[in-house]
C-alpha cells in the first residue's frame, strides 16, 4: 500500500474481532477497534499495547444510527478515509421461540443486523465517493442453517447476507466490493467456556475434527480487503470445517 489505509472494525474487542484487528494491524493498516463497552474498549487497548499492537479502541453503539454517523465522520475528518469496513459486532438471546421475549429478539437484531446497515449506510457515501472500499460483514453458519433456539440469531445473520448480496450490486461499479464471511464454530473465549462434554459434542460434527481459530477468520478477512480481491464481490465465504456444506 502507497499510503497507510484505515480500517474500522466493529465488535474488534470479541475474540474473532481482535484477531482480525491484530492482522489487518500486521498487514500495514491503521486499525480501529470499536467495541459496545468503553471500560472493555480502554482495557482491550492497554492488552494490545502489550502485546506489541498499536491498535486504538472506541466504544460504539452499533444499534444507534447516530453513534455510527458521529464516529465515522470522527475517523473521515481526524484520522484520514475508510478504506476497509469489517462489521464483525454480534450478540446471542438464545431461547426458543415459543419463549422468546420481543425484547430478546430486538435486541438482537438491532446489534447483528441493524449495525451492519447502520455502519454501512455511514461509511457509503465516504467510500463512494473515492471510488473505492472494501466492506466485509461477518454472518454465522447458523444464518445459513438455521439453530434451535437462535430464531433471532439466524434470521439477523441471513439478514447481513441478504444484504450483502444486494449491496454489493449497487457499489459493483465504484471500486467497492461487499462479501460476507460465516465462520462456523471457532475456539474463542466464549466457545472455550462451554462445558467440555457439550464442546466435544459440536467437534464430533465437524468434519475436520477440530474447532477453528480466530487466525483463520481474520486471514479471509485480510484477503478480501485487499486490493487484489477487487473481483470478488456478493460472496458468502463459509468456514465450517465441513460442517455445514451447500452448493
């Protein structure tokens, strides 16, 4: 790269998050991690100083249009142009339906689905009108096969495909690519925490035997923002492990 490109990452405080931070960071790219918890932002940074990654936290309400118009005008105007948007921000409510409160299903949908819009719409016009970006959402294996007791996870994550699909469309011919990346079940902290009888049980259905690690999310990530992927738009790019497989 000529000149170092800024990328904006939502939920770059989580485990896949901080992956593909502490990558694109590795790759020559200015890094913003944006992440729903200030205290989490300020500690999460302090983390990667140690660990030797310049990366700066923000705390963002993904869920609040005007929270993603303010901190994308903030980075455009103070930091320099998005060339690289990665809208990696999600949050469970698993119940059954029958169960489900509409709280739990709003809110869910408002983080996973409504923040990819919102952080999208924002960043657009800035892109646009460079004729160029590179904008990558995270889906789930789950938005592709659905999961009991995740209507509201699997519908907000076929939702950012469904977008995706038809954004990528409308910005074909300005430089902009838009994919999707649907990581199957990947060795975060969240996963590791699962009891180890019920964790066994999710590796004994992944065809490669094992779980993924964040690495292997981040480095799909690292190639679709790249220059290089320019040919490559309204794809769905499925990391399963063999899990979940469709033509």
């Amino acid at each position: 790269m000529s000149k170092q490109q800024i990328a904006v990452v939502t939920g770059g405080t989580g485990g896949i998050g901080t992956a593909i931070c502490q990558l694109l960071s590795d790759q020559g790219y200015r890094t913003i991690a944006l992440s729903s918890s200030e205290r989490k932002a300020e500690t999460w940074q302090e983390d990667q100083l140690k660990a030797g990654y310049n990366i700066e936290a923000r705390p963002l309400n993904v869920s609040d249009f005007g929270d993603c118009e303010r901190l994308i005008l903030d980075v455009e105007e103070a930091i320099g142009p998005i060339s690289v948007l990665v809208n990696a921000a999600g949050i469970t409510r698993d119940t059954p339906l029958k169960r489900m409160t509409a709280d739990q299903w709003q809110t869910v949908i408002n983080v996973n689905l409504n923040g990819t819009f919102n952080m999208c719409r924002t960043a657009l016009p800035f892109m646009l009108e460079r004729e160029y970006g590179r904008i990558i959402n995270i889906s789930s294996i789950n938005g592709e096969k659905g999961q009991f007791g995740q209507v509201n996870y699997a519908t907000s994550k076929a939702g950012i495909y469904g977008l995706t699909m038809s954004l990528a469309q409308e910005v074909a011919r300005k430089g902009i690519t838009v994919n999707a990346i649907s990581p199957g079940y990947i060795a975060t902290d969240m996963v590791m925490a699962v009891d180890e009888a019920i964790r066994d049980k999710i590796i004994a259905q992944i065809p490669v035997g094992r779980l993924g690690e964040p690495k292997e999310i981040a480095r799909i990530v690292d190639f679709l923002a790249s220059p290089d992927a320019g040919f490559i738009t309204g794809s769905n790019i499925s990391a399963n492990g063999g899990q979940h497989m469709h033509p």
